[in-house]
C-alpha cells in the first residue's frame, strides 16, 4: 500500500526530503540558484538551467512509474477538473504577488533564515489551513483492510520501505556522492572550457530535477491527499504530520550546509556569482500573495513542483489554471501595487 494512503509515513518521507535536500544542495553548489518553481513555470525563463530542471522532473516521474510505482499518488476522483483549474488560479497569483512559492520560500528561504520567507511560509499555511477546513474533499487515511484510521497512525511494517528498500537506500547513497563529492570535483576540472561547463550545467540541472521530483514523490508532497491531511490540523483524525519531515531532513540541515557553501571561494563551480533573492521588504503583495497561495494551496492540494508533477502524470488542469493566474497577475501588478 502507498504511504500516501495509509497515513504517517516518517521513513519514506524522511527519505524523500533527504533527497530533496540533496537536490537544492547541488543546485546551489553547482549554478549558484535555489530551486524555485513558480517563476520557472510562470515566467517561461526556459534556460539552460531551467530546462534541464524539468527535463529531469520529467524523468523523476518515469523512473518512479517505471521503478517503484507504490509512491505515484493515486488520483482523487472526489477533486473535481474545475477545483484543479481554481487551485491553480490562486496559486498563480498568489506566487507572483509573492514572488515565491513553496519550494522558494520554504525550501530555499527558510534554509537561509530570509524573515521575508519565514512570513510568507506561515501566511501559506494559514491560507491553507482556512481553505482546506471548507474544502468538502475526502481525504482520510486506510489500512490494508480498507478500514478507516486516524491519520497520524503508520504502517509499523513499513511495507512501502521493504518493498522497495534497494531503491530507495540507492537513490539516497548516490544522491549524497554525486552532491557532495562527485558534480563539484568533475565541474571543478572544467569549469574554464565553456563547452564543457555547458554540458555539466545540463547534466548537474537534469540530476537536481530528478531528485527533486523523485523526493516529491518519495515523501508524499505529490499526493494531492498527503498535502490536504497534512493542512487538516484543526482535524485531530485527519491530520496527517508527514510532510513536517521536509522541514527537519532538509531546510534544517540546509541551513547549516548552506551557511558553509556560501562562505566558500570556490563556488558555485559553475557560476561566476551567486544569483540569490536578497529581498528584505514585507511589502502588501507580499502578504496578499502569499494568503492567495495558501488559499489555492488548500484547496487540491498542489504547488508549483508537483503541479508540474501532475502535468506529466496527465492531470493537466492547475498547470492552465496556474499559468492564466500567474500572467495575468504579472501584467496587472505594477497597476495594484
């Protein structure tokens, strides 16, 4: 059974945050960027780096379906076309008033102690908590026997781990070599010839996209269900704590790895500079973005990376919605604020 339907699943998200701490990790060592989806998206910014990004998002999803299917998230036929179309609508907007969504603000952000993020992340969750309490999806957790549980309870076999144990213990020890070890002492030999350095930034882009997309799944942040029991905190049977565990295995070790990267003269090896967000105004489009994210957060369950996540999986309605929401709003918001 997937983690995703049973409920607390703290070793396979554990493992799947650690993955996308590896992923974010080597971005930032390799081009010298955090890993943020909804300007990506929105924006159309189809660069090298961008592109190899979701090229290797891409091939996350094939290797998962291919390789250990148990973590594709089953589809909720209680969610609705026109809520995906709404959900990503809002978060559309939301992402451009707040220049940032989840994987910018919580992921990048709070790793590097940014107070701008650290606001934004807490108005997601609000926004999310309030939209997923009115939201009359189903969502609750079951056991092998198809009986309802309360949704803090796990699997005490980790069926979903032992079944897939040497992939899973794979993709972590090759995830932690080819981050800390392997891409910066290759980049490093060839980061002078230019054709060479353009190779690597493809192959270090399609390498962190994958990991990315593969921890999304691993850990159950694609699973539209995960997210919305995750946001049910006012709901003691269905709350699901899971997902707590990005936080733990990957901002938190992030922000004493990075703190350690950025210090060093020798990187990013690919990069001549650092290109990081450095924004310390709370400004209203701030805060109006990120409530209007949180809302559409709430609503599927679904943000920019496994919004993209859904496209492949053929669930093609919030990547619309998101994209009307994101460009209108670019283009009306030097008129609002």
């Amino acid at each position: 059974m997937s983690p995703a339907n049973f409920g607390f699943s703290p070793l396979e998200t554990s493992i799947g945050a650690l993955l996308i701490q590896f992923a974010t990790t080597s971005h930032l060592i390799q081009v010298g960027k955090t890993v943020g989806f909804s300007s990506l998206i929105g924006n159309f910014n189809f660069n090298i780096d961008n592109s190899s990004l979701i090229i290797g998002l891409y091939l996350s999803y094939q290797f998962v379906k291919s390789l250990i299917p148990d973590f594709l998230p089953a589809q909720n036929s209680d969610i609705s076309r026109s809520s995906y179309v709404v959900a990503g609508l809002l978060v559309g907007v939301g992402s451009n008033l707040a220049s940032g969504c989840t994987s910018g603000h919580m992921l990048a952000g709070l790793s590097r102690l940014r107070f701008r993020s650290v606001v934004a992340t807490a108005l997601f969750f609000v926004g999310g908590i309030f939209s997923t309490s009115l939201t009359s999806v189903k969502s609750g957790c079951h056991n092998q026997l198809g009986q309802t549980i309360n949704c803090s309870q796990y699997d005490t076999s980790f069926e979903a781990f032992e079944q897939n144990k040497g992939a899973l213990l794979s993709l972590v020890l090759t995830g932690f070599v080819l981050t800390y070890f392997l891409l910066p002492r290759i980049s490093s030999f060839v980061r002078n010839n230019a054709l060479y350095s353009t190779v690597l930034r493809i192959v270090s882009g399609t390498i962190t996209g994958f990991y990315f997309g593969t921890g999304l799944f691993i850990s159950g942040m694609a699973s539209s269900d995960k997210v919305l029991r995750f946001l049910r905190v006012l709901d003691p049977i269905s709350f699901d704590p899971s997902l707590a565990l990005i936080v733990v295995f990957a901002v938190i070790p992030n922000i004493f790895i990075w703190r350690h990267i950025l210090k060093q003269p020798n990187y990013p090896v690919l990069n001549d500079t650092w290109e990081l967000a450095n924004s310390k105004h709370l400004s209203k489009s701030l805060i109006i973005g990120s409530l209007t994210f949180g809302l559409g957060w709430g609503v599927v369950g679904a943000c920019p990376g496994p919004g993209l996540l859904s496209f492949f999986v053929g669930k093609r309605e919030w990547l619309v919605g998101f994209l009307i929401g994101y460009r209108t709003t670019k283009f009306l918001k030097p008129y609002l604020f």
